[in-house]
C-alpha cells in the first residue's frame, strides 16, 4: 500500500483556498480537513474544548442555546492579546490532536489540510508538503467585497491583520497561483499531482516532501 499524501494548504482571506479545495476533493478524490471546522466541532457541546473554553471565559459566551457564541468570544479575544493567547492555548493542542488522528485515520491517498495559521496549526508536523495559495490583492479585494459585502477599507484592514505573503512564502513548498479563473488553477493541480516533479520520498510524518 502506497504512502498517503499529506498536503498543507494555507493563505490569505480572499485567495480562494475554497476553490482549490474543491478542485481537489472533486478532481483526485482528496480528504479535507480544514482546521477552522475542527475548531468549531471542539468547541460545540461535548466537544473536547467546550468545556475548558467556558470555564476560561464565563457563561456570557454562550448562547440561548447553551452553544459557545463565536461572535461574543471574538469581542473578548478581540481586544487583548493576552486572552487570545489563552484561547490559542486551549484550543490549539486540541485542534492540532484532532487534526493529526484524522489524518492518521484517513483512506484516501490524497489528504489536504487547509489552515490560515500555518505556524500555530503547526503545519509543517503534520504535512510532507505546503502549498500557498496565492492571488493579488486587487482580486482579493473583489471577491471579499462581492462574496461578504465589505468595503474596500474593511477588506484591507481585514486582510492587513492576516500573515504576510513573505511568511507565506517562506513556509511553503509551493505557491499555486489562484488569481484566474478556476480551470487555470486546476490545470495547475493536474501538473503537480500527476507529474514527477516532486520526489516520490516518503517523510517521517507519512507524507511527501518536495525535494
């Protein structure tokens, strides 16, 4: 039986990590795990960060529902640095767990895990490659303001809060080019996944590393 293929995906708001991921799962059959998921089933009822995350932050982050309000704790971790690092201390190794027996567990020769924290997602311990998905600012801009109603201001103070494009770089094995129309990008993935220019050479983590 062959080595699974682990593949991080990362990048920008407004790059179209979506789309390639769809690309992927519709094209070569990929498993998808997306780290912002994960988050969210751990921090439902039951789930293994629910509980320290309430008792952290205070039941006014629940809802009428009796589920955590991601807008309300937003508000809190928002506006101190020292209560976002004490979310990201909580759910973090968590998510990183989660995130690593599901990919363990995974059937498919193919499995993608899409995250916009590379560093703190920890990445590169869980992929044998990284891509950066990558489009100009200007189509970035466009399809935020199009696909949330923001405003150009709003999409580039959103987008300024984010990683650099240079940490991206720096991190990634390979940057996908995702600023045309999705068959150009597609096209892009038939050449990675069906040629030979990444080495065949199986990691310590399960995966491929390119060489």
């Amino acid at each position: 039986m062959s080595a699974k293929r682990v593949v991080g995906i990362t990048g920008g708001v407004g790059a179209g990590k979506s789309t390639v991921l769809t690309l992927l799962q519709e094209g070569w059959g990929a498993c998808i795990i997306q780290a912002d998921t994960v988050a969210r089933e751990l921090m439902e009822p039951g789930g293994s960060c629910f509980r320290a995350v309430t008792e952290a932050f205070g039941e006014n982050i629940l809802g009428s529902d009796g589920a955590i309000d991601r807008g309300a704790l937003a508000k809190i971790v928002f506006h101190s640095e020292v209560r976002r690092q004490e979310l990201n201390a909580l759910t973090h190794p968590r998510v990183f767990g989660e995130v690593r027996a599901r990919i363990a567990a995974a059937e498919e020769p193919l499995v993608v895990y899409e995250t916009a924290l590379p560093e703190e997602a920890r990445l590169r311990e869980l992929c044998g490659e990284i891509w950066y998905i990558y489009a100009p600012e200007e189509v970035r801009i466009c399809r935020l303001m199009a696909s949330r109603g923001y405003s150009r201001e709003k999409c580039l103070d959103v987008m300024r809060s984010q990683k650099s494009e240079e940490l991206f770089r720096r991190l990634a094995d390979r940057v996908i080019e995702n600023g045309g129309t999705p068959e150009e990008t597609r096209k892009q993935l038939q050449t990675i996944l069906e040629s030979d220019i990444l080495s065949e050479k199986v990691t310590a983590t399960g995966g491929w590393r390119a060489t």
